[in-house]
C-alpha cells in the first residue's frame, strides 16, 4: 500500500509525462508512471508511428524503461489520459509479468482517479508460471 503523498507524486508524474507523449496520428495523448520499492519514480508516454504498429504505450514505456535502468520491483503503476482510459491488452500483459501486485491508479485530465490493480485489469491472466524452458 502506498501512501497519499506517494500516489499524488506518481499521478502527477504521469500527467506530466503525458505532456511530452508523441502522437501525431491519435492525438490521444497518454503519460504513465511508474513506482519502484525503493521509491523512484520512473515515467514513460506513448510514441506513435506511421507503421501503427510500431507504436509503443505510455506504460509500456515507463515499464521497459524501469527494467532498463536495473529496477525490477514495482509497487504501483498510473495513467494518465484525457478521458481516464485504461490500458490497452497489451499493457495488461504486460503489467502482469512484470507487476502483477502493481496498483493502478487512472487519471483524466481533470485529475479525477480511479484506484484498481493489475489482477482486476486482467482476471485469470495468463503467466510465465506454465512455460517449460527447454534447450
């Protein structure tokens, strides 16, 4: 559970990092933030491309991108949107290997929240629990 404070930081993060979002053909702009253990803050926001799907979400982006930087432990995950929308598929997926314990917090523009988690995002998902690795 993250407190009051940490939340408004990692909300506030992604409103901002949805600012610097690149989305000429969508011009749906969306930021993301996310909380490691140890308290950073990292941020990402969607890249779109002309090949669409090349395109990259905003939490996909800060996910990577934390994984990128050595942090593998994540307590919360936000989004911030125009319109308050969720994650995409993909995102989920993602955010389950990755943070399947994450809470999410869902912004808008106008700051109005949604508090959830990742398992709610995505019920029965699917993990690396069932993968046999072989060589």
């Amino acid at each position: 559970m993250i407190s009051d404070e940490q939340r408004n930081q990692l909300v506030n993060a992604a409103l901002a990092a949805r600012d610097r979002s690149y989305a000429p053909y969508s011009r749906y702009r969306v930021g993301s933030a996310v909380l490691t253990e140890d308290g950073t803050i990292v941020t990402g926001c969607n890249v779109e491309n002309a090949s669409y799907g090349a395109t990259i979400c905003a939490e996909r982006v800060a996910l990577t991108r934390a994984v990128a930087e050595g942090k593998r432990d994540f307590v919360a995950i936000a989004v911030a949107t125009a319109d308050g929308g969720t994650p995409c598929g993909i995102c989920r997926q993602v955010m389950v290997e990755l943070g399947s314990e994450m809470d999410v917090f869902i912004s808008d523009s106008a700051g109005a929240l949604l508090s959830t988690s990742v398992r709610a995002l995505l019920p029965d998902s699917f993990d690396g629990s069932g993968l046999i690795a072989s060589n």
